[in-house]
C-alpha cells in the first residue's frame, strides 16, 4: 500500500500523525477505563 515508505523500513507519516487513529485510540482508552470505574464502584 505505501511501497516507498516499505523501503526506507520507516512507517508512513499519514500513520504517524493520523488524527482519526489518535482519537479513536484516546476513546478506547477512555471506555476501558470508563468500564473498569464502572464494575469497581459498585459496592
């Protein structure tokens, strides 16, 4: 898919600094921790 970028061994810059893929990782992150509150706070 990115063959000049598979040469050099480095990965696309458009992966690198793709704003859609940081804010999809920074909701993960807020759901498991959001779900992890969630079963812990039940008492």
């Amino acid at each position: 898919m990115y063959p000049e970028s598979r040469q050099n061994g480095n990965p696309p810059v458009v992966f690198q600094f793709n704003p859609t893929f940081q804010f999809e990782r920074a909701t993960w992150t807020i759901y498991i921790f959001a779900s992890f509150l969630d079963k812990h706070s039940i008492s």
